[in-house]
C-alpha cells in the first residue's frame, strides 16, 4: 500500500511597521538590548495597548494578494502562558475572528499550477529573545522584539511533498517582500515556519500530524520534512502511533526529536482581550489599500514576457526581487534596441558576478546605464562580446566607465580592413601547410584559420570582417 503525505504549514511573518504593534517603542534590529523598550511592552500593569494601524494595513494587503475574505470586524484574544522572554504573560492574537481567512496561492506543478489554500491570517505581537550563548553561562533575556507584530499565516493542509511545501514557502516569502510588507530576512527569523507533517494511505482519513517548530531556512525545513516522514512511515509499519506533538529539527543531526505533546487551544485560557475593542475597518479603507497594490511577481514576470519578449526562465529570474525587476527595467530602458541581450548580461553576466562577491543587485559598483553602454560598444562593434566580458570584470573592479576602461586598456575591436589583411597575411605564411590542404580541398580548416587570426589580433579583430576577408584571401 502507498503512503500519501500530507502537510500544512504555519508562518511567522515579522512586519516591518516602523514601531511596535501596540506601542510606539521602535522595530529597528541590530539595537542595544533592551533599548527599545516601554512600560507596554515590558508589561508593566495598568498600561493600555493601542493598535498600530500600519501592522492592520499590512495585513489587509497581505489578505488581499492571497484572494482572501478581509473580515471587516475582527477580535483580539489573550493566549496565556508563562515564558521569561514574554513579560505580560500573555501573547495578543486573534483566534476565533482573525482579520483575514480563506485565501490562496498557487504554485507551479507540473506544466500547470497546484492551487494551495490559506485559511486565515491573524495577527499578534512577537516576544523577546533568551540568549544563552557566549554568556559564561547565564542566560539573558533582550525584550526589543517583545511586540514588534506578526501575521501568522496559515495554510490547509494541502501539501502533499515537501517540495510542495517549499515550493508554496519560496512563493510566500517572494510575496511578502513584494508587497513589502516585511523584510522577510530568515536568518534574522523575520520569516519563519513550523511544517505539520502526517502520512496517510490515500483514500483514508489524514494520520495524526506532528508539528515542526520554528524553522528558519528552506534547506532545513526540507530535511525535517523529509526525515520526519520517513520516521514516520517506519513507526507505523512497525505497529506504532504517531503522537501528536510538537518536535524539534536538529540541523546537525540531521533529525527531529519529541519537545512537547501537543498544547490544546484550552491550556492558553484563551480569553477575549479586555483592553481592546473590536477591529472595525470600512470597505473603503479596504478599497483604499486594494487600489495601492504593487505589481505582483506573476503580473510582473507576465509583463517581461510580453513587453521585452524574454523567455519564461528570464522572466522569472529577473523578477524574484523588486529591486532586481527594477534593474533590468533601467537597463532595458538605457539599452532599448536589444531587451533579450540585457537580460542575458544582466543574470549571466553581472549577477553571477555579483553573487561570487557576495553582493547585492542594489549594491552593484556597475549601474544599469553603465552596463547598457557596454551593450551599446558590443552592438556598434567597438569591441566583442567576449572582451566586453573582460571590461565589466575591470568596470566592477576599478568602477571606471565603459569607455575609459576600453580607451585605457587599448581594447577597441579592430575593424580597420587594411590591419585585418596584414594578419591574414602573417597567419598564411606561418602555416603552409595548412594552406596548402585548405586550397586542396580541406573546407574545414576555415575554421582553423579564423581562430589563428583572432589570436594574432588577441581577440580585438571584428570577427565579421575576418571571416569576410578571409574568404577572399585564402583563394587568392
Ligand atoms: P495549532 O496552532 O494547534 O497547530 P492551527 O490550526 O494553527 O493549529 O494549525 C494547524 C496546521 O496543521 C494547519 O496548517 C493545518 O493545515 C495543519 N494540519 C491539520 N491537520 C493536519 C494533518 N492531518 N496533517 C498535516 N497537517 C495538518
Ligand atoms: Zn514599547
Ligand atoms: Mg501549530
């Protein structure tokens, strides 16, 4: 009998709202400990929260890129549990009314799209962090993040390969940064996920899920998937139960482990929040927001397709960032004869370039103008595309323009029809013998001789005319 895999997934989405959910206290990362702080979110009693209406409009725009239900009226609940790093003792969200439900998205499958659906996204404030590491010992605990808001989104239980739910994570994460909405930077644990995984045989009730806590990265978050179904399936056909639980992956062992059984919405005490009222916001409001929407990545890579003419691939490569999307734009408006040639220099070229420094389209010592004249001497034939390769090399260098760096490395293609005979002529009398076979009969060393005079002319010689002339002199 086969097993079938069923996923949902969870996701911490940290907004980039300039101040907390419920207080003015800044959301700036990288500061000192416990320096963006106050009595709310230290959880000082008697302290009254109040609603940052950035954080709504965040998630009333995320709701509205997945195609969801904005609830008009939503509620604030308490979920109640003890942690050093959560001073009030409660965290805020919405359980039973949640600002945004049944959405969807869809990712690629197969030659078509796999619709995947997001049952709500509800807000709620993040809590501190404990350190432990490098502290002799003790543990210490920064409350900066404590409050900083978060959407979670949740999706159904319609994964069925962890491909499928990377494949759903990778779309998520472009989205959110797109509607920017977040600075989605994993590492920081802006953008985090726990996996429910279960096995079933397709046919029969979904297994008993167990759930994946707090992973960081794609890569880890496959190998969890992965291994936890494997355990799975093996346990059960060992005559064991899956338990429901929460586990944890152990990214250097390569495992989950058991952390906990799984809590139940009643061990929170969940209560309705006392210190604020509904959530109301007006169709207008939401309208106001739908009409702000920035082009989404599959508009965006559509639009590629058909206003520059460039292959799906392209398209996609050049749209998985908005500010590389607006990068190849600039370039392409510098560069307006040939969109198919910025796109190859741009994600060949210069971006392989960039990512083996290790630096960031935005961060580019070569701006889209200077590229584009690089493009412009490729296509008047001042020099070739392989030497145009060497001149952004010196360009990103020594940050030099197109120009200077083709004038002070004497790199102008030859095109001077008198210089280009004289090395024909120095290739012939070098190789008679090759000469001589060729007017023999032998078509085939054209090629030979067409590689001896580009290397005579160290790559400077204008291809085109060396072929052409070549054709005239080797009869002769
Ligand atoms: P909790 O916070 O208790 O985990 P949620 O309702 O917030 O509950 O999330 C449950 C998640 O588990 C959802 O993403 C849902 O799709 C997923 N899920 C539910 N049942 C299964 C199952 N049998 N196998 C895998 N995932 C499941
Ligand atoms: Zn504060
Ligand atoms: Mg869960």
């Amino acid at each position: 009998m086969s097993w079938e895999v069923v996923i949902g997934l969870e996701v911490h989405v940290q907004m980039n709202t300039a101040t907390k959910a419920f207080c003015g206290c800044s959301t700036e990362f990288g500061a000192e400990p416990n320096t963006q702080t106050c009595p709310v979110c230290l959880g000082m009693p008697g302290q009254l929260p109040i609603l940052n209406i950035e954080a709504v409009q965040k998630a009333v725009l995320t709701g509205l890129a997945i195609h969801a239900t904005i609830n008009l009226e939503s509620k604030f609940d308490r979920k109640n549990y003890f942690y050093p790093d959560l001073p009030k003792g409660y965290q805020i969200t919405q359980l039973p009314v949640p600002i945004v439900e049944h959405g969807y998205l869809d990712i690629p499958s197969g030659d078509g799209e796999k619709r995947l659906g997001i049952t709500r996204i509800h807000m709620e404030d993040d809590a501190g962090k404990s350190m432990h590491e490098g502290l002799d010992g003790i543990s210490h605990i920064d409350l900066n993040r404590a409050g900083v808001p978060l959407m979670e989104i949740v999706s159904e239980p319609d994964m069925r390969s962890a491909d499928e739910a990377i494949a759903y994570l990778k779309q998520l994460h472009q989205l959110v940064l797109f509607l920017d909405v977040s600075d989605a930077n994993m590492e920081k644990g802006q953008f985090r996920c726990d996996a429910n995984v279960s096995v079933h045989h397709p046919g029969t009730p979904f297994g008993t899920r167990a759930e994946l806590k707090n992973m960081n990265s794609f890569r880890f978050i496959k190998q969890a998937i992965d291994y936890e179904v494997g355990r799975q399936i093996e346990l059960i056909e060992d005559g064991g139960k899956v338990a429901l639980e929460s586990r944890l992956f152990d990214s250097a062992k390569g495992e989950t482990r058991s952390m906990r059984s799984k809590e139940e919405a009643n061990d929170y005490r969940y209560f309705p929040e006392p210190d604020l009222p509904p959530l109301r916001i007006s169709q207008e409001e939401v309208n106001a927001i739908k009409a702000g929407m920035p082009e989404l990545p599959g508009q965006l890579r559509k639009r590629f397709e058909t206003e520059y003419g460039l292959s799906v691939y392209d398209a996609d490569v050049l749209t998985q960032t908005r500010e590389l999307a607006a990068w190849y734009e600039s370039l392409a408006a510098a560069h307006p004869a040939d969109p198919k040639r910025c796109a190859n220099w741009l994600a060949n070229e210069l971006l392989g370039r960039l990512n083996e420094a290790d630096c960031g389209i935005t961060d580019s010592p070569v701006s889209p103008e200077s590229l584009a004249s690089l493009l412009d001497r490729i296509a008047d034939n001042t020099i070739s595309g392989k030497i145009a390769k060497d001149v952004l090399d010196t360009m990103l260098e020594t940050g030099h323009d197109t120009d200077t760096v083709i004038e002070e490395k004497g790199l102008k293609q030859v095109s001077d029809t008198g210089v280009i005979d004289a090395m024909i002529q120095q290739v012939l009398e070098a190789n008679p013998d090759q000469l001589a076979a060729f007017r023999g009969g032998k078509d085939k060393l054209f090629g030979f001789f067409v590689g001896q005079v580009m290397k005579v002319s160290r790559g400077k010689a204008n291809p085109g005319l060396v072929n052409q002339r070549l054709k005239v002199l080797l009869k002769s």
